[in-house]
C-alpha cells in the first residue's frame, strides 16, 4: 500500500499500466485524457480519438502545438508516426462496431456491477453531454473509469444503485481512484490495489461490500 493517496496524474499512470501492449484505445473527456501521456514509446498501443484520429501521442505543449490537432476534448495533442484521419461518422463506425480493445472513460457514479453513469447528474440545472460515451461504453471489449472516489460533498461514487441516468449496463470492469483500485467481478466488488488507505478505512467510505484482492494482483 502506497502512503498516500494518488493525484490525477498517478492515477493516469496506474492506468496506463494495465493497459495491454498493441491495443487500440479510446481515451474519454476529462482526466481519461492524462492517460496518453504515461503509453510508452514502444507499448504499440494505438490512441483513438472520437473526433477522428489514429494515432493520438501525448499532450502537445509550447512549440508542438497545432491548433487544428487537438482530441475529442479540444485538448491539443500530438500525432504518433503513421497516425491517421477521418471522418466523424466513420471514428464511431469503429467505436460501435466493436474494433476498438479498451475505453477509459469518466464516472459521475458506477453502481456494484458495473453500471456507468457519466453524462447527467439529472440535476434541474445540469448539462447533459453524452457524446459518444454510450457507443464507446458498450461498444468497447473492456470500459475502464478514472474518476474520484468521492464528490466534492463526500458522497461515493461507487454505489450499489446508480441514481443518475445511466450510460451503460453493467459494462464497468475495473475502477481507478486516488484511493483504490476496484474490480467489478460476477459476485461483487475485490479490492485489487490501495493507496494511503486502509480496507477498514475503504469500507467506511464505500457503500457496497467489498472483498479484499490485494494479495492476489489480478492481471
């Protein structure tokens, strides 16, 4: 267990670990975005973006800034050598069609088996924005989240019902937080690594049971 909990880049680069060498990747709005930037030179991993690109690098910064190239996010990024363009239409061909191997997308709740809602809060106020997160959430072999364990007023995001709008039914597989990482399996929730945190600690923060797989290091 790490001594303290993990920032937004930490947990982006605990992402990008798991990440299998030669796959094609989807990386969604928000702090999913910081990923890109911790996939090595030789990972083979190819970055697709929803507005139309094969071969996403890094995040583009000073001098490497184009501002015709940026992600899906309208973050300026940087292009790998052969990286390709497209259309809109033919970007999310291949988001439900089933050809790209991971997403990693953002969570305002997941629910115990996996349920991802991450485009409306359902508050009156709210904006919703989808996107492309339903096609990319079911179309994808395996969706990731990266998000914050808690909100802002300290209630857990990891619940055992959604009650915001939900994006995908049971499509979540693994959770990345600053203070665990979680893996929905078939009968429940395994804690597979833990950061500046105890299980005891974890359990009085999450509302659903939790089974500990820190030993196990799952692949």
């Amino acid at each position: 267990m790490n001594d303290q909990v993990l920032s937004k880049e930490q947990i982006a680069e605990r992402v990008a670990k798991d990440i299998p060498r030669g796959a094609f990747v989807n990386l969604g709005i928000g702090q999913p975005t910081k990923v890109s930037n911790y996939l090595g030179a030789d990972s083979d991993i190819v970055l697709h973006t929803e507005n139309g690109m094969l071969g996403m690098g890094a995040e583009a910064h000073g001098d490497d800034i184009d501002p015709d190239l940026i992600n899906a996010g309208k973050i300026p990024v940087t292009e790998l050598p052969g990286a390709a363009y497209f259309h809109h239409a033919d970007s999310f061909a291949m988001m439900r069609g089933g050809h790209l191997d991971t997403c990693v997308l953002g969570a305002y709740q997941v629910s115990a088996n996996g349920d991802l809602a991450n485009w409306h809060t359902g508050e009156p106020d709210a904006i919703p924005a989808v996107g492309g997160a339903m096609d990319l959430a079911i179309g994808a072999k395996e969706t990731l989240v990266m998000m914050s364990l808690q909100t802002k007023d300290g209630r857990c995001k990891l619940v055992g019902e959604c009650t915001y709008p939900v994006t995908g039914v049971g499509c979540v597989s693994r959770i990345y937080t600053e203070r665990a990482v979680f893996v929905i399996e078939k009968d429940g929730v395994a804690v597979r690594d833990l950061f500046g945190t105890t299980m005891t600690e974890l359990e009085s923060i999450v509302g659903v049971p939790l089974r500990d797989a820190t030993s196990e290091r799952v692949a």
